[in-house]
C-alpha cells in the first residue's frame, strides 16, 4: 500500500479493462494498449503494455528511460532484440508462449513476431512506462547536425529518412513499398533460442498442467 492513497474513497480503482486504453493502433492485427497509474490508480510501481503483433510486424527500435521491461510472450512467437551497450553486440531472443526476455532500464531495443496472432506482455518496474522511439530520434533530430557528425551529405541524408513517420511503433508501414515477395526478417548478430522446457525440470509433476494453447 502507499501512504496518499485513501483506500475507502469512493474513486479509488482496483480493476480496469485494457482493451479500452489503446496507445497505438496500425490496424485490427497489429496494436498496443496501456496500463499505468492513470488508468488504475491503486497501482505502485508497476505498468504493462498489451501488444498484438501479425507476422514480420515490428515495435520499433526504442528505449526506456525509466523503466526495465519484462517480455512475456502469451502466444505466438517473437524475437526480442536488446542492444548490450557494455558489448555492444545485438542480442535476440525468440520467445514462445510463457517465455521471458528481460530489457534493463534505458537498453535500445525492439520485437518481431514471426508468425500471425502475436501476444506479448510488457511489464515494467514504473507506474507509467515512458518511451524514446527510433522514429523520433531519426525525425527530430536536426539533418544537419546528423550529416556534420557522421559525415554525411545532408541531402542524402534527409532522402533516406523522408518515409519514416514520428512515432511509428509498430512498423512497417501499410504503405510500405516493398517489392513482393520480399524475405522475411531473420535476426542477425548473436541469437540464442530459449527451451522450451528447461532440463533440470524434466519430470516435473506440474507439468502436464502447463500447456500452451
């Protein structure tokens, strides 16, 4: 409990329906709503996203600045892609129905589902999960400061980000024009696939009451 919360005052909220709070929406296949303190107001530290993701479909490259996420995959499959900033290497996880990817506090990151009807809880350690896209960065970031840092011509520069549209999150775009037939995303750099059933569980007596449905 907390201390400003008066628990007998006739506002105080102990449930809420998700499906209500929508923060983003690409299409019926492919959204996002928002749990946090502002919609439940008996929440401490802690706050969920409800991803919905079809195939290929991708929450773009992003951060957060307050908060670790956990990533719990209810169905479907995804590959949850953390950049370590100590390695600097790119490393991804595929996860499959009650399979976790931890993403510490400010780590660069994104998820890909593999396949249709993608389901994936993100939970965070804050009462409202805050967020830096890639999008932004790419948008809002003055192309002149881009092309003199990183040596770049300017007008090269601002062609290549011209489609990309502020806060995407969830991409590719429906406009997208790729050309048909186009590969499918395979994660590149270091991968590892998580077991399904962890060996030093083999014979476990529960389970059979854990199927994935």
């Amino acid at each position: 409990m907390v201390s400003y919360m008066d628990y007998t005052d006739p506002s105080t909220q102990f449930t809420f329906d998700v499906n209500t709070n929508p923060l983003f929406k690409k299409d019926n296949k492919n959204y996002i709503n928002l749990l946090g303190i502002k919609q439940l107001n008996t929440l401490e530290n802690v706050s969920l996203l409800d991803i919905f993701l079809s195939k290929n479909n991708v929450v773009e490259p992003h951060y957060h600045q307050n908060a670790a996420e956990l990533v719990y995959c209810i169905s479907g499959t995804a590959t949850v892609s953390i950049l370590n900033p100590f390695s600097k290497q790119v490393l991804n996880y595929t996860i499959t129905p009650g399979q976790v990817a931890n993403v510490p506090q400010g780590w660069w990151h994104y998820e890909v589902a593999l396949v249709d009807n993608t389901h994936l809880l993100a939970i965070f350690n804050a009462p409202t999960p805050e967020v830096i896209l890639g999008s932004d960065l790419l948008k809002f970031t003055p192309a002149n400061i881009m092309a003199h840092t990183y040596c770049l011509d300017e007008k090269q520069w601002k062609n290549a980000i011209s489609h990309v549209k502020p806060t995407t999150y969830i991409g590719p775009y429906k406009d997208c024009e790729k050309e048909a037939g186009q590969p499918t995303y395979q994660p590149r750099n270091q991968s590892h696939q998580i077991n399904q059933y962890p060996q030093h569980y083999p014979h476990s007596p529960y389970a059979h009451q854990y199927r994935y449905y």
